[in-house]
C-alpha cells in the first residue's frame, strides 16, 4: 500500500491516465485496463515541473551590482555591457557568460 506515483503501467509500459470514481483518482492503463489506486496527481505535476532550465536568461539582475566590460552590443552597437556568469546546464559544466547592453538592454550570452 502508500501512495503511488508511476505514471506509467508497470505491467505493459503504457503510460496511464488519471481517472475520477467515487470521489478518488486512479491511473488506469488505456492499453491492458491495469489500475492504481489512491493516486496522488501532485506528485506527477512535481515530476513535469523538473525540467532542465536551460537557454533561460534571468533578467532581474540588480544592473548596479553588476560589472561593466568594454564590448560592442549586437543590436545597438553600444560599446558597453554589464556581464554575469550563470549556470545553465548540469552543475559539471562550466557557467556560461552573459552580456546584457548598457544602453538598450539587449541580453546575450557569450559562447566558448
Ligand atoms: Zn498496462
Ligand atoms: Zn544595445
């Protein structure tokens, strides 16, 4: 018993589909008709929510806070930035540099 929180059929493979009776949910299998009961939904929107946050660029960054560097921005052609370092990817990976314009707020990230 507990709860269970597979969204996919443990005897074919097939991914279930939550279904209401009686007041509970259940995931039932569209393929063999197997069910599970006393399934508890949260825990599956938990599990789609953990994607990776990747080509996510955080743009609440305090500017004044931030340091300035002598490059030339791709929309503008403003000659100033302010740069941050963020991780993007797996903690292994090295963080990538971004660049956000002084003057029009354009922000890109430096590759390599
Ligand atoms: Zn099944
Ligand atoms: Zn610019």
């Amino acid at each position: 018993m507990g709860w269970v929180s597979v969204d996919f059929c443990d005897k074919c493979g097939t991914v279930m589909v939550s279904k209401e009776e009686k007041g509970k949910t259940f995931l039932v299998c569209k393929k063999c008709g197997h069910k599970v009961k006393d399934y508890k939904p949260l825990e599956i929107s938990e599990k789609v929510s953990k994607k990776p946050l990747d080509d996510v660029i955080i743009i609440e960054k305090n500017e004044e806070a931030l340091p300035k560097t002598k490059t030339v921005c791709p929309k503008c052609g403003h000659k100033e930035a302010v740069w941050w370092l963020q991780q993007t990817r797996s903690a292994d990976e090295a963080p990538t540099l971004f660049l956000r314009c002084t003057k029009c707020k354009y922000s890109w990230r430096e590759y390599g």
